[in-house]
C-alpha cells in the first residue's frame, strides 16, 4: 500500500453503477414482492416512512442475517446514505459512524449521534455511546434518522440509530448459528423464542472471538440480550429489556504512520511494549410501559439503567491506564395522540419528557509492562452528566395535498466533575449547564399518490462530552482536569427532499441538505494520549444524497446508496501536538476539510434468489440466494490541517472493495438450515478502514482488511 500515489478513481465505479441500477430500473416490473411502506418513527411520531419529511432507511432482519456474522453494525450502515460506518478492525475502539459528519471526530465509540436499543437510551446524557452493546444477532430492524428531525432527540442527535429486536412468534422456536472466518474468527449465536398465554420471550446469547489480522489484535467478547414482553392487558403492554455485553479483553494494536503501511499487518511497537487493550464488562437492564387510553390517545413510559466497567491499558510516554465505572440510569414519558381541527384537519401529536443521569468514577495512573503500577494513581474523580428534557411534535395534515409539521424540544444538560485526588495540590472540580431549545418546522407536499417532495428546517445543539471536558489546556501542557469553559456548537439544518415511487416494486429517496454550525469543537493541543478542545471554528457541511432500490423480477432485486457531502470549516483556528517534548504549532486554513469524512460514498448491491425473494414479513423461500456488493469512498483526511508532507502525511487514499455473499436453505426433517458463504474485498484491495483524527504522533491511519472468508450454519428449529 503506497499512501502518496493515490490512484483510485470512483468516477467509473459510480457510472457503473448508476447506469445499472437506472438500467435495470426502467424494466423493472410489478411482482409478488412490492417494496410495501413500513411504519417509522419519523421524529418522535409514528408514521408511514413514504410520507416522512425525513430521510430515514430502515433495515430488515434479512439484510442483517445476509451480512454475515453480524458483529459489526458498520456491516449494513454503509447501505443508509449520508451514514460514513467504518470498521476499525480494532475491537478495542468500536467502530467509527458518523452521519452527515457528525460523529467523525470520535477517537473511540461513537459521539454526536443518539443511539437507542428497544426505546431505551444507548448514549449518554453528554452524547457518548459504544455500538458494541447493540445485539445485531437478535435485533429485527433498524432505522437511520437524519437531518432536522433529528434534533427532536436533543443534545448530540447529529443523526439517530435505532434498532428493535424480534419479538416471539406464536410458536416455540430455538436457533443456533456457527461462523468461522480469516484469521481465526469464531462466532456462535443461540436463541430461544416462545409465547405462553400473554407472555413472550425471546432470549439471545453470542460469542465473538478473532486472532486478528494484526499483531496484538486478539479480542474476546460475549453478550447476552434478553426481550420478554407481557400483554398485561388488551390496552395495556409491559416490554421487559435486558442485555448484558462482556469483553475480557480486546488488544490494540493502535494506528499507523504513513510510512508503516507497507507492513500493514503490523501493529505499533510501543502497542506491544505497554499491552494495549481494553477490557469492558456493561449490564443494562429496562421496561417500557405502553398504555391505550382509547383509539385517539396512547400513553408510554420507559425506566432503565445499568453499569459499565472500562479499563484500557494505552501507549503513553509513561504508559498508562484509564479506568471508568459507570453507572446509569433515566426515565421517560410521553403521551400520543390524534384529533381533528378546524375543518376537520388531522393532526398527530406527541408531548413527553426524557431524563437522564449517568455518574462515573475516572481513575489513572502508571503502568508497567500492561499492568497497574501499584501506588501510582493520579487521577481519581467522579464526573456527572444529566439531561432535563421536553419535547412536542405534531403532523398537521392542511389538505389533501400538504402536510405541516412541526416540534421543539427544550434542553438542559449538566456536566460536573468532583475532583478526589487532592494529592496534587489542584482541585479540578467543576459543573457547567448548557441550555438549547431545537425548533423544526417542515411541509410536505404530497404531489401525487406516489411522489412527494419535503423541505424542513431545524436547529440542533451538541455539548461536550466529559471525555472531551476532561483534560484542560495550559499555556504549556495539557493537564487531566474538568474544562468547564467549553461552549456546546449549534447548527442550523435545512433538507430538501423528494420520495418517488415510479412503480410498485421500485423506489427513489433523494435529498439535498446544508447543515451550518458555530463554535464546532476542534483539538486545542494534545500530547501523551491526553486531548484539550476548545470552541474555534464555524463550519458547513452541504451534500446530496440518493437512494434506489428496484426489485426487476422475482428473482432480482438491487440497491444503491450515494452520497456527495463537502464538510469544509469556514473559519482558520490553530492547533497544537506535542510529542518528546517537542512541541508543533499549526494553523488550520479556513476552507480546510474536516477530517474522517470522504466526500464521495458509493453503495451498490445486486442479488439473485433462486426461488424468488419473500414479501416483507413472510418466511425466505428454499433455495440459493447470492449477492454481490460494491462499497466505494473517496479519500479522506486524518487531520484538520489536511496536511501532506512527507513528515506528517494524513490523508487516508479512496477505494473500492467488492463482497460477495451466497447462502442455501434445506429444510431438514423439522429443521430449517441455512449454509453461508462470504468472501469481503474479492480483489484484495489495499485499504484504510478508517482513521484516527488529529493523533499527535500522525498515527491516524488503521488498515483494511485484505481478501477475507466467512463460513456460517444457521438452524431454526420448532419446539
């Protein structure tokens, strides 16, 4: 892999593709399978995903089972537009999503996106979320929410993933799933479902294990997801969650420079002197609670809460260790409803309230040779964040022909930090409230049966995280304490969309959108793995994006998702990195490029089913199915000054990678099996699978994997 000869050219790839897909469309026909509507949540209000004045993608249970051994949920985002998913390859940071550019910055876990599993929160108050604790194994749908509506989720909701999993079916059912794959990847997967009387149950419990195509990449994890829901009564259902997620141990075989590529397969020698690694251990328990009042008003409310044990080992110069433990916990309700106004106008409507607190003990101190020095901590503080929210919608159907919608959601968010280490003569402690109020306002114009076109407007917020707030900048140095000076960035979204249906079994999504935001937060300074931020910058991001998906016949069906975004910072601001002691001063250029963001994405997927692909909702017919992917980026910088020297070169190189999939099912005796083969990057192509922004020592690039195989069996069996 050569980073400074960047030789990838999309433009034929995307051609290729559009002309395929646009080909195949103009033949397409009406079959057994229409692309029927599937009901949304579209803000925070139910409703037909056609006649949403958003961009929301739903994915099915197929198209997750279809991915393979469904570890990682960047797998099958890449299918949504305007979603960047990158797989780190690196267990040990989760994988990298961000949605229209919010969420790019993220060194580790997810930010600026709200992630929520079966109604129940997966991010923080302050916008912090791990993915990991998603069970794709169990999980039924997901949707992908982007732009102004978005905002009604409040602090961080740059974009909004949510996931739902299955519930159990009328008869008992047990499954078992088995994959093997390149460089020693184990998964296995049971599941039990079953309904008695009012009572159902489904019960979900995975393993994951993988060597790693580098060194010291070896990970460990197991999780169980657990959903029992009870018809207490005919208006009333009570819906039982509870998902624990177990990583003894991920290893960290950290980024490379530009120059470490060629051997891409290796990991950082300082990775291998400290034992870089991260061990997690999350148990999170919740109910939700929804009540029909009558056919015009239905209530819901939600409680959860759980803990979360992190500890990582990292290569700083001393080596060291960051130690978290979480606990959290919150609590929602709302009220929806229906009714008519004026002339007999309908109108939706949705009022709640979400609270949330999470409280976390941050500890550090030296290690040696991977482990804790005993007596050397030097951090030892509890850092509280907590959100005190209130949200409205509602959807006003005017006439025939137009629908108004409207929402707001009023926002209070606190971070505080007690400093209980005293031993150094500073007291760090501190709090800080942020305050926001996100209006959106939208018109659909429904033009005809099977065309509308939307333009809405919004404003969102997104404060720091305490990760973020955590380390403060000195006139010298970076220093482990509360910054409680930092300002949360507002933005100003509008979309413009359209969503066409030319035929039954064929559909178009297309929309243009320009995001504006103030006091964006960039790195102040960073050195020995420690980050100071501060409010810099305004930015703008604009793009457009598209999404086909056509099923010709029976037997084939194709999709494509592209994206075109320029995410571009409006004003200059500077920077600094020190490393051995040595510190670099840099000036960011207004009109410079925000880092891990490729301006141009590609999507594309043909597949055939022998027998015939199933209606939504129905069970997959016998027989071979095969598909074929194309993933395609454009090249992305790793920092924000876009730099390209042959001392600090940061711009990761475009590509195109191909995936092929095949799968039979036998019915055998009782038994349904399913056999799965996969093979990623056909070509072998030469990759960056995604980048860590702004790292001081300019190791920002984590490599792709080369040409990989999956193995799976699959049996449903009834009991």
């Amino acid at each position: 892999m050569n980073p400074f000869k960047i030789q990838r050219n999309l433009k034929s790839h995307t051609a290729l593709s559009l002309g395929m897909c646009l080909c195949l469309s103009a033949h397409a026909q009406s079959t057994t399978t229409d692309l029927r509507e599937v009901v949304v949540q579209s803000g925070r209000l139910e409703q037909k995903q056609f006649d949403a004045p958003a961009s929301i993608y739903t994915i099915d249970a197929d198209t997750l089972r279809s991915s393979g051994p469904q570890v990682n949920i960047s797998d099958v985002l890449n299918r949504a537009p305007g979603v960047v998913a990158l797989n780190r390859n690196n267990y040990a940071q989760d994988v990298q999503i961000s949605i229209r550019g919010f969420g790019a910055r993220s060194a580790f876990g997810i930010r600026g996106i709200r992630l929520i599993t079966d109604g129940i929160p997966s991010s923080m108050p302050d916008g912090q979320g791990q993915t990991s604790s998603v069970s794709m194994t169990s999980t039924d749908r997901m949707e992908v929410l982007t732009g102004p509506l978005a905002q009604l989720y409040g602090n961080a909701s740059g974009g909004v993933i949510q996931t739902f999993t299955r519930e159990a079916g009328d008869d008992p059912e047990a499954q078992v799933q088995v994959y093997a794959g390149s460089f020693g990847m184990t998964r296995t997967d049971s599941q039990f479902s079953q309904r008695s009387g009012n009572v159902g149950m489904v019960v979900d419990y995975s393993t994951f294990a993988i060597e790693g195509y580098r060194t010291n990449s070896d990970t460990r994890r197991q999780q169980l997801n657990s959903v029992i829901t009870v018809d207490a009564k005919p208006d009333t259902r009570i819906k039982f969650i509870v998902n624990v997620f177990d990583m003894p141990y991920a290893k960290d075989a950290l980024g490379l420079k530009a120059n470490q590529l060629a051997a891409s397969s290796m990991a950082d020698p300082s990775a291998l002197a400290a034992r870089t690694r991260k061990i997690v251990k999350q148990e999170q328990t919740g109910a939700v609670v929804e009540h029909t009042v009558d056919s015009d008003l239905k209530l819901q409310a939600r409680l959860y809460g759980g803990t979360r044990s992190n500890l990582q080992f990292q290569a700083t110069t001393p080596t060291g260790w960051i130690g978290l433990e979480r606990q959290f916990e919150g609590l929602g309700l709302q009220a929806k409803g229906k009714g008519t106004v004026f002339n007999d106008q309908r109108v939706n409507w949705v009022v709640g309230t979400d609270i949330d607190h999470a409280q976390e003990q941050r500890q550090s101190g030296n290690s040696t040779l991977g482990d804790k020095t005993p007596g050397s901590l030097k951090r030892n503080e509890l850092n509280e964040t907590s959100n005190r929210d209130y949200f409205a919608q509602a959807n006003w159907l005017l006439n025939e022909r137009y629908t108004l919608t409207t929402g707001v959601r009023q926002s209070n968010v606190t971070l505080k930090s007690r400093d209980d280490y005293l031993a150094d003569g500073v007291n760090g402690s501190g709090s800080v409230s942020y305050k926001a109020t996100s209006p959106v306002l939208g018109l659909t114009w429904h033009v005809q049966d099977n065309l509308n076109i939307y333009i809405n407007q919004g404003k969102g917020f997104e404060t720091p995280t305490m990760a973020e707030a955590a380390y403060s900048n000195t006139t010298t140095s970076v220093v482990g304490q509360f910054n409680p000076n930092l300002n949360a960035s507002y933005s100003n979204h509008l979309e413009v969309g359209t969503k066409w249906l030319p035929t039954s079994s064929s559909r178009m999504d297309a929309a243009w959108f320009q995001i504006k935001t103030t006091d964006e937060l960039v790195v102040s300074r960073s050195a020995s793995g420690q980050t100071s931020y501060v409010n810099a910058s305004k930015t703008t991001r604009e793009g457009f994006e598209l999404a086909l998906r056509n099923q010709h016949t029976k037997h084939i069906r194709s999709q494509i998702s592209a994206t075109v975004i320029r995410a571009t910072y409006d004003q200059g601001f500077s920077s600094s990195a020190t490393t051995n002691n040595v510190t670099t001063l840099t000036n960011v250029a207004a009109g410079n490029s925000l880092p891990a963001i490729p301006k141009r994405q590609l999507f594309t997927s043909l597949q055939w089913s022998e027998k015939g692909f199933a209606a939504a909702g129905q069970k997959s017919a016998l027989g071979l199915e095969a598909g074929l992917d194309l993933i395609s980026r454009s090249s992305m910088w790793a920092n924000d000054s876009n730099s390209a020297s042959a001392t600090d070169y940061a711009l990761a190189p475009g590509y195109s990678q191909l995936n092929a999939r095949l799968r039979q099912r036998y019915q055998v005796g009782l038994a349904r099996v399913e056999a799965f083969v996969g093979v990623d990057n056909l070509t072998s192509k030469d990759s960056i699978s995604s980048v860590i922004v702004n790292q001081s020592k300019q190791q920002y690039f984590e490599p792709g994997l080369p040409r990989s195989w999956i193995i799976g069996l699959q049996s449903q069996i009834p009991l």
